[in-house]
C-alpha cells in the first residue's frame, strides 16, 4: 500500500498550474433553464450540477480532447467530446424530452462512448435499480439483466452466469482492475458488496481482446460509486431489512470535495439468519455476516488526474448439509468460511494535448479460511457444547488459501485522426497462490500474464466500425508438494506451463432508419486452465467428489457471432438479440469408474461445444399516459457438447413482464414508483448427463418507493416482496437441487436511505 500512495504523488509532482475553465446555460427545447442537471467529466473525476438559471462550471480543466456528458431525468443524455485550448471554454446545452432510460457513458468498453453510439451491446443497470428489486446480494441482482442468472448455495453465494458461462469464464473488474479471488470455486462468490456499487455493466460474449483471459464468455464490470460534487459535501444512511432472512443490512458513507481533491468512505454490515423456505422451514447454516470498508481520494489539476481506492469485505459463510435444527440465529455453525478480500486501485489520467494515457494499477489480496465440522463425544452436556463453540472460533482452519495479485494495465489513446480513433495497450498480472492449512484443493503456484493490444474505431454518416487484435502469455508454475491426510497421501506434481493466444474482434454498428439500430460483431476469445483444473488431486468437501487435474490441457478458444436489432420511437423500443457462440477444447470434469477416499473420482477432460440463442424484448410507454411503462423481456440459451451431450448449468428458458408506474406528487415525493413483474422460469430439459430435469414455475414479485422532502428532511424508501405467493420452487443452478432443497420462500424488503 505504502508503494501505492508514493506513486501517486510521485505522479501527481508532474501537473503544473493551468486556469481552463468550462461554463454554459443547461435549457430544454423551449429555452427554459433546466436546474440540477448532472454534469460530469470522467477523466478527470469533476462533476456538478445547473443551477436554478441553469448554469454550471467547470475550473482546472486540462488541455486537450476531453468528454463531457449531461444526464437529466426525462430528457435524452448528451455527451460531448470538446478540445480544451483556451483558458474559457462556453458551452450551452439544450436537452430534449424522452420517456426511456438514461442513456449512460459505458465504461467497460474502450472508447467510454453513451451505450446509444457504442459498436458492442452492453447491458447496465445501475445501484438503485438494484436496491428496488429486494437483492439479497449483488450477485442476485444483476440477474434481472436478460442473459445474467447465477448459480446460488443458498441466499449468500452466488456466481455470475452469462449465457450459460460461469466461474473462470467470466471476468470480474471492480474499481477499474480485475477482481482474483479464487474463483474457480463454485462455493465461492462475488466477495463485493453492492454499498458503494454505482452501476453495473455486463458485456455478454468473448471480451478477451480487451481484458485477456477469462473474459471468454463476458465481463461483469462493476463502477463504484461516482466523488460528490465540486465543492460540495454528502452524507447518508441507508438501512435495509429482509423478511424472509431476519437480515439487516446497514451503510453509512461520506463525500467531500473541493476543487482538486475528493474524498469519500462507506462503512457496510449486513447480518442474515438461515433463509425460509415455503415449508416454513429454514435451511440449516445459510446464515451470513459481511464487514465492508470503501474509501477513495482523487486529485486532479491540469494535465493530470489520479483515483486511489481501498475495499475491504469480510464475509463469513455458513455452508448448509441440509435441513436439520431450526433456528434464527446468526451465529455460524460449521462448516463455515471466512474469507477476507483486499482490493487496492490506482486510476490515472495524463492529457497530452489531443492524446492521453490512462495507467491503472492494482492489487488484491484474497485470504480464505475453512474451518470444517467437528466430532463431538457422546458425554458432552449442553455446558460442554457451549465451551466447544468457544473453542471453535480459535482453532486454526483446516483449508486456508492466500492469493495475492499486482495487476496492470496502461492504455495510449493516440490523436484522433478525423473521424478515426486508435488506443494500443499492455496487460499483466503477477500471482502467487499459497497453502497454510492442512488441507490442500490447488499447491503453491505463480502466475504471470502479459497482454498486448491495438483496436480503433472509425464513424462514418450514421455508421461505425471497430476492429481490433491481441497477444497474450500465460506463465503457470506449481510447487511440487505431497500431503498425507487421515492417513491417505496425495502428491501434486510440479507443473511449468506456457500459454499463448491472438485474439480478434470485428464490430458494425448502424442506422438504417431514424428508428432501427443494428449491431453485428464477431470477437474470438481464449481462457488457460486454471490451477483447479490443471493440479487438483483431494476431495473437494463443497461438491463431495474427488478432483483429479489434467495437466494436459489446452487453451479454451471461443468464436461468437451477436447480431442485435433496435427499434426506437418515442414511446415504444422493441430489442433482438442474438448470438451464436462456438468453443475449442471446451474444459470440463468427468466422473470415472474409480474411488478415492471414499469419494467418486472426477477428472477434467475436453470437448468442442457451441452454445447458442439470445434475449427478445419490448418496452411500451403509451401516450398520453406518461406514468405507464410496460416491459418484457424473454432470454434462451441452449449449450452443447459435440458428442452431442447438453452442457451442464445451462439456465432454463426465462419470460419476464412487468407492469410499472412512474409518479410525482407536489413537491413531497418525487420519482415515486410501483411495479408488478411476472417471472415465468420454463422447465429445463436440456441437460448434461449428471443432472436432472428441473420444473417450471412462476414467481410474483412487487415493488413501490419513493424520494421524499418531508419538513426539509430527505430520504428515500422502497419496499419489494419477492415470490408473493410464496411459490415452492427449485432453480435450475441451485447448487442445493441435489438435495432437493427449495429456494427461497416469501422476502419482503424494505429499504430506508436518509441524506444526513
């Protein structure tokens, strides 16, 4: 850390003294001034506001091409990308009327353009969106995004799954690096709170040319939350409570900032019991506790911008085997997991004119801890019983895993050339994973990536192309090391591998009408073994099976087609997309004939496979009735192997329609809402040799809030009731179907945020 903070002073004794300003007049099409319009420019982490005359400025702006977006509820965002070359800039806006959503700056994309001019189709949906829709976790959240499911273990752990990839196939990135904690797990979640989380963006399809491996099947980019204003201060207080868990979830965080520096801090506890079922029984030891720390400093001044940031989440995690004693305790039964995660971030901008740098720097320490059930003798009293849970919290874990990552990444947006833009870059990361605990799932091992890259993008008339190429290396070593367990010994070979890859990608993106949008890209991607898959020899105590690694594998190698239509009239948006998705050396795990430990033995093996289908939609907001809005979306995917086996975890076949209303009342409630959804979830009979079939089933959920000014006090509220009719249903990607376990019952949430 210490490192960290020299470098960015270091970086920062480079700026030296400039007075450009920006200022204009913000008025829709009828000349009338618009106050509190968000105005906002990324690269140098500056935002503010119009006032009642609609006015704003900006001071300390740097020379050169900078981007500058103004975002208003109920008008249409307008990005601008300006040259900066004199010391007063005036620039005024006119907004126009729309009754969709807030078209967004996408930041996951390598241009940072509005989602309405990018070449590749991202999905977003930001932090309140999230909170209205009763999460219990983050991972659960972005599920409402068409093509985004998860595989759950209960209320607490979730993995993000994008058509029908999982695990290391999709790529985190949280605070502009990518997020390594152990992933390969499917025990493992997202170790993210969604506290501090602005927006969520999801590129479904190969990615890798942007982010290297592991972004074979999409990305999940995760934007913290944005600096306050300039020279302005914010505080709040936001509480959630969740029926069905007996859960509380509580946040408080601050904002300061002045003209060149900003700071800002959130502190998050969330506290869950064991959740409920239909039955009215509880699921023993789902019950989970989470410790979440953020805070962030940025400077910016003339040629030169800088954003540090610190996240810190402890997570304990019960580990269910099943319903057996009731309770609505929080304490942690074993088998539990302790997992702490570190994430340290540096985000820097340098202006040269008309290009620019952007250097990010990371690093993430994941520290997890399992600590396993123990016999108990037969004389214990319930006195005994109660010393032993004592006893319990000091005993040393039976698994622990320390992986530590530094990561990379610098980017040259090189001067733009007419209508032509061109970024090159390098990509890398240095790992080491280490084993403390007695237990052993992966050995001690280094990693290395090292990534180079050039894409470009050229707009003509009402159309767009981006194509880009990339190289890649990764470097895997392995200690040689031998454990004997219960009497059982088991070697792990040393491995020394190399793994190379050039990946590609094509976009086309145009207007055929004023009304019709069309998208069609090709992207290959790549994805190395990863330690699991490659070293494991034990028992894997989270799926109860014995894991064998094949060091014989091979890169993974994926080319998909997307093909997306839109159509887009002032009160109606109808949306296509499609995809078709086909993979070399697919890498999968297979049951063999033999027993080891008492467990079956699975080793990893490989096959070519395709997956295809898409999301279809249409968003209808009939006029006059400003205050309706109704949505449906539908989303399938269908994944094979080419021996002509399904896929396993493949998501079943998904409609959802919702029916929401949109309102204000006088000057105490403003963007007031209700909605009712119907998520019809098909039966799944597409499935892999080891699975079952999965029923269909239909769940209602509700939804109304509000932003209230009560007697000069602020503060919002929302209140959502998932599965109202407290439907007995099993999802396909519950890691608890096996057992025949149900999911969650009824969850009434309600959420309450005060501005302090």
């Amino acid at each position: 850390m210490k490192s960290f903070i020299k470098l960015l002073f270091l970086i920062a004794s480079f700026s030296v003294s400039a007075q450009n300003s920006i200022s204009g007049k913000i008025t829709d099409i009828q000349n009338n001034p618009l106050e509190n319009v968000e105005i906002y420019i990324q690269e140098i982490h500056k935002g503010t506001v119009s006032d009642e005359k609609g006015m704003y400025k900006f001071n300390n702006v740097p020379n050169g091409k900078i981007k500058i977006t103004y975002t208003y509820l109920g008008f249409k965002t307008v990005s601008k990308v300006i040259d900066i070359n004199s010391e007063n800039k005036e620039l005024n806006i006119q907004l126009e009327e729309t009754f969709f959503e807030i078209d967004e700056i996408i930041v996951s994309t390598p241009f940072n353009k509005l989602q309405s001019e990018n070449v590749m189709k991202v999905e977003r949906l930001d932090a309140k969106s999230i909170k209205k829709l009763g999460a219990t976790t983050l991972s659960e959240g972005i599920t409402n995004i068409a093509g985004v499911s998860q595989i759950s273990t209960g209320s607490s752990i979730g993995k993000p799954v994008i058509r029908g990839l999982s695990g290391n196939r999709v790529l985190v990135y949280t605070q502009g690096i990518r997020l390594e904690n152990q992933q390969f797990g499917g025990e493992h979640g997202l170790g993210i709170n969604d506290a501090g989380i602005s927006s969520v963006e999801v590129i479904k399809g190969p990615a890798s040319l942007l982010y290297g491996s592991d972004a074979l099947g999409g990305v999940l980019y995760l934007n913290p939350e944005k600096f306050a204003s300039e020279n302005n201060s914010e505080f709040n207080l936001s509480q959630r409570f969740f029926g069905n868990t007996l859960g509380t979830n509580t946040s408080v965080g601050g904002k300061i900032s002045k003209e060149n520096w900003k700071f800002l801090a959130r502190g998050t506890y969330a506290n869950h019991s064991d959740y409920k079922i239909p039955t009215d029984e509880r699921v023993t030891n789902t019950r989970f506790n989470e410790k979440d720390f953020k805070t962030g400093i940025a400077y910016s001044k003339n040629n030169f911008t800088s954003e540090l940031r610190y996240n810190f989440n402890r997570s304990k995690l019960g580990l269910t085997e099943g319903i057996a004693e009731q309770s609505t305790s929080t304490d942690l039964l074993e088998p539990f997991q302790l997992i702490d995660n570190h994430i340290l971030s540096s985000h820097n901008h340098f202006f040269f004119g008309n290009s620019k740098l952007d250097v990010d720097l990371g690093y993430t320490l994941n520290d997890r801890q399992e600590f396993e059930e123990h016999e108990e003798h037969e004389d214990h009293d319930e006195d005994e019983d109660h010393d032993d849970e004592e006893h319990e919290e000091h005993e040393e874990a039976a698994l622990r895993m320390k992986l530590k990552t530094f990561s990379y990444n610098a980017k040259y947006h090189f001067p733009k050339i007419g209508n032509l833009e061109i970024l090159s870059g390098v990509q890398g990361l240095q790992q080491t994973n280490t084993n403390f605990g007695e237990e052993i799932l992966i050995p001690d091992a280094n990693v290395n990536d090292f990534g180079v890259f050039t894409t470009a993008n050229y707009v003509w008339n009402k159309s767009t192309l981006q194509a880009g190429i990339r190289f890649d290396n990764r470097q895997i070593s392995t200690d040689r090391m031998e454990i004997i367990h219960e009497g059982d010994s088991h070697v792990f070979e040393a491995i020394d591998k190399s793994y190379n890859s050039f990946t590609t990608s094509l976009g086309f993106k145009t207007a055929i009408t004023d009304a019709i949008t069309t998208r069609i890209n090709v992207a290959t991607g790549f994805r190395a073994p990863n330690l699991a898959e490659l070293s494991s020899n034990g028992v894997h105590h989270g799926t109860n099976r014995f894991e064998k690694g094949n060091s014989n594998l091979t890169n993974e190698k994926n080319t998909q087609i997307d093909i997306s239509l839109e159509y887009k009239t002032e009160h109606f948006e109808l949306f296509a997309n499609g995809f078709y998705n086909h993979l070399n050396d697919y890498i999968y795990i297979s049951p063999t004939n033999e027993i080891e430990d008492g467990e079956q033995v699975f080793t990893y093996i490989q096959e070519d496979a395709k997956l295809y289908g898409g999301e279809f939609g249409f968003h209808l907001h009939p006029h006059p009735l400003d205050w309706l809005h109704l949505e449906s979306t539908f989303e399938t995917v269908i994944g094979k192997q080419n021996n002509g086996d399904y896929l396993p975890l493949i998501p079943a076949n998904t409609w959802k329609n919702t029916f929401r209303t949109e309102f204000t009342i006088g000057n105490w409630l403003q963007q007031g809402y209700t909605s009712i959804s119907l998520q019809s979830t098909f039966a799944q009979e597409n499935i892999n040799t080891f699975e079952t079939t999965t029923d269909s089933y239909n769940l209602l959920n509700l939804g109304f809030g509000g932003d209230f000014s009560i007697n000069n006090v602020k503060f919002s509220t929302s209140v959502s009731v998932n599965n109202l009719l407290d439907k007995k249903y099993i999802n396909h990607l519950s890691r608890l179907k096996s057992d025949g376990i149900l999911n969650q019952g009824r969850n009434i949430v309600f959420g309450l945020n005060f501005a302090i």
